[in-house]
C-alpha cells in the first residue's frame, strides 16, 4: 500500500537500499533529460518574449505617429514668461507680436461685519441669501437656512450650498474671526468691483445676520474683482478675460498673464517634435536589433536560426531613404545613430521629403512589424504547447518512478524477510543435527 515504511536491512543481512537507489537512478535518467530540454524551452522562450516586446512597442509608435501633426507642429515663446506664457497649436499661424498686460485677473475677496474672539464661541444666524454677479445684470442666489452652532458651521452651511460659486472660510484680522467669502473661480464671473457704485460679484440679496450684528463689510473690501486687460499690438482697444488666460486670442493660440509688463509673443514652426519622431524610432528600432543579436550570438539560443536573424536583415533593408537622405549612420552591431543636424536641415529645405519618409516608415516598416509580432506570438504559442508537454511527460514519469520505487522496496523486504526466515530454519536445522548426533553418541567424552 502506498505510504507503506520499509526498514533496509533489519537482519543485518541483506542491505537492498542501495540497490534499489542505483535501479531507480537509471530509471530517472529520462526525466533528467526532459527537465533539461524544459529549461532549454524556457530559455527560448524567455528570449523571444523579450524579441516580441522590442516589436511591439516600435509597432505601437508607428502605429500612433501622427506624420501631419508632427510635420506642422507649431512652437510658441513668450520673451518674458513672468509676465506672459503662451501655447500654440498646429493651426496656429506663425507670427510674432507685443503683448501689453495692464492689469491681472484677481477674486473679490469681502468680510462679515461680524467677529468673534474666539472660533469655538456660540453664534446663531438667520435665513439670509448670498447673491453672486456673473455679470452685470446676470445673478445667480443662494439662499442658507437658520442655524446655530460655530462659526466654522456656518462656513460649511455656505460652501454646501454655494460652494460651487462662493468660497467661504473663516479671517482672523488680529482681533478676532470673521467670516470671509471669496469667488470659487474668476472665470465664473465678468463683474469688476466699484465700491463707489455699490458694484460687488458677492453680495446680499436678503440680510445676513450673525448674532444680530448684520451684513458684509462693503465699505473696505480685502481685495476687489478684476477682469485681465491687454493691450495687443499697436492696438488701443482693450482684450478683456475674467481670467487670466485668454484662450484663442488667434487661431489656436492662448495666452496666461502672470503679471503686469510687456512681452513679445512669437510662433513658429517647431522642428524638435520631427526630431524627436525621429529619434524614437531610431530607439525603437535599436531596442529590436539589441534584442536579435543577443539571442544570435555564439552561442545564444537562436545562433544561426534565420527566423530571428532575418527580422534584422529585412528591417535594415527598409531604410533606404534614411541612408539616402544621411538621416542615420549604422553602427557595427547594425543598431542606427540619428543624425539630428541633418534632419533639421531638411526640415527647413524639404520638409515634402521628411513627409515622404515618416510616411514611408510608418507603413511599411509598421506593416512588417505587424506581421513579425504575429509570427513571434505564434512561435510563443508553440514553446508554451511544447513545455506543457515536457512537463506532463516529466509528471508522469515522476509517478510512475515512485509507484516503481515502492513496488522494489516492497519486493526487496520480502526478499529480506524470506533470507531471514530460511536462515533460522538452517539454524534449526542445524542445531537439530548436532542434537542428533550427541544423542546418537557421536559427541566424545
């Protein structure tokens, strides 16, 4: 039975154990020789995947590559960046032009007439209506139901219902707390404050009152709202955001004051995003070639295989117009080194051509890439298959050595157990005969 403890050489007269370990290592010799073509799979198998990642990912940067966007990208500087940034777009046209910040978008920020020493003291409030001015004539209302508790309490009632317009928070102004309330964004609203004209963005529609004491301190605001205002050009007439940013002031192109100044704004053609195009897949393509010299190497797995040493080969001869147009060197290992210089100066001269060749790459080098990926996924398939196999069969094997070990040392005990049992009949038998014998008179005196 299995689990079954068989004792070597309990008489001292017949040691099977190391009989049985010589049977069964000749029996496991098959499964040494499986395990190491195992390891051989993996080992080519390991290689290929990292083959087929290098594939893909320069398959899924050519995929994406956007020629025309590459092509017309555009570059936008600003000569000041503390007073202007700038971003263009592709449909952007190129210009240069001064901007003139004269003032910068700001919140209007106004305070509680009431305040408290302290900000765990007691207070209670009325059913009152915050009115918040997104522009003039345009209000939007908020109404806070009564209450009581803190006045931190009374800025989370605001925020929950108002929040989305008016930001409350509480203002310590060296004597006590007040309740501060600010615009949530500057976009939200067009209004300019004029305390002269009575002209605020937050304001009350009906009276606050915060134990008793009433309203918002109107007469001296923390900071009025402003809108940005630039000057474009020679122009008189001002450009006027809520914001500080002005989006699409030309086609594609916006502008973020940072403060008040002059700058000159200039869009151009930015050659670095073709560069830049460039030289990912020279990485892309250098990762491909790495990986296929590693795994052909003397040696290597794949010495000699042309399946893997034909990838390297039918690449390199798909670049003919990098070569033409002296885009790349090639180094002894075949892996390519851009020539940056080169492709700028064609950019400028022929940028027809430049069009040509990303294009070019794009499709057929995508399309054989494609196909590469494919094969390598395929021949992944086929070790994964093989190894499971190998490893069944090594399974099997290891049962069955173990049902067969069991089986000897079964058969060995018995084989001991019986050498046992007919050596104690001899010895009977023997001690029977001299007894005979004694009887018999054969034993002298």
């Amino acid at each position: 039975m299995a689990g079954e403890i068989y004792f070597n050489n309990l008489t001292g007269k017949f040691d099977w154990s190391s009989l049985v370990d010589q049977i069964i290592k000749m029996k496991s010799a098959p499964l040494q020789r499986l395990s190491q073509e195992a390891y051989k799979v993996q080992t080519f198998q390991a290689g290929l995947s990292k083959l087929a990642q290098a594939v893909n990912s320069l398959s899924s940067f050519l995929d994406n590559l956007d020629v025309e966007k590459v092509l017309n990208a555009k570059r936008a500087t600003s000569s000041h960046e503390s007073i202007v940034a700038v971003v263009a777009s592709d449909e952007t046209p190129n210009i240069s032009f001064r901007v003139r910040v004269e003032q910068i978008s700001q919140k209007e920020v106004i305070l509680s007439n009431f305040s408290t020493p302290t900000q765990d003291a007691s207070i209670s409030w009325n059913t009152f209506t915050i009115r918040f001015a997104r522009d003039y004539g345009q209000y939007q209302e908020y109404t806070i139901e009564a209450g009581s508790g803190k006045l931190i309490d009374l800025v989370n009632r605001i925020n929950q219902v108002a929040g989305e317009a008016v930001q409350a928070s509480l203002y310590f102004d060296g004597n006590g707390y007040r309740l501060m309330l600010s615009e949530a964004s500057e976009r939200a609203s067009r209004l300019e404050t004029d305390p002269s004209t009575n002209t605020f963005v937050v304001s009350e529609a009906s009276p606050m009152s915060i134990n008793g004491v009433y309203g918002l301190d109107y007469t001296s605001p923390i900071q009025l709202a402003k809108n940005a205002k630039i000057r474009v050009g020679d122009s008189a007439s001002l450009v006027v955001s809520p914001s500080n940013t002005f989006e699409n002031l030309i086609d594609g192109l916006s502008i973020t004051v940072k403060g008040v100044g002059e700058s000159i704004v200039s869009v151009s053609k930015d050659a670095s995003k073709v560069s830049s195009a460039f030289m990912d897949f020279v990485r892309g393509f250098n990762a491909v070639i790495s990986e296929v010299n590693k795994l052909t190497a003397k040696d290597a797995p794949f010495q000699g295989d042309y399946t893997v040493t034909g990838i390297k080969s039918s690449l390199t001869r798909m670049l003919d117009d990098l070569y033409k147009y002296d885009l790349v060197s090639v180094k002894e290992d075949g892996t390519l080194e851009l020539n940056t210089s080169t492709i700028n100066s064609m950019y400028n001269s022929n940028p027809e051509g430049l069009k040509h060749i990303l294009q070019g790459l794009k499709k057929v080098v995508g399309q054989y890439l494609r196909t590469t990926s494919a094969d390598l996924e395929r021949f992944n398939q086929n070790y994964s298959s093989r190894l499971e196999g190998i490893n069944n069969e090594i399974e099997r094997l290891r049962v069955q050595i173990v049902k067969e070990e069991e089986r000897l040392r079964l058969e060995y005990a018995k084989v001991e157990a019986f050498i046992n049992r007919a050596q104690e009949i001899m010895s009977r038998m023997q001690a029977f005969i001299v007894t005979l014998s004694e009887m018999q008179g054969g034993k002298k005196p």
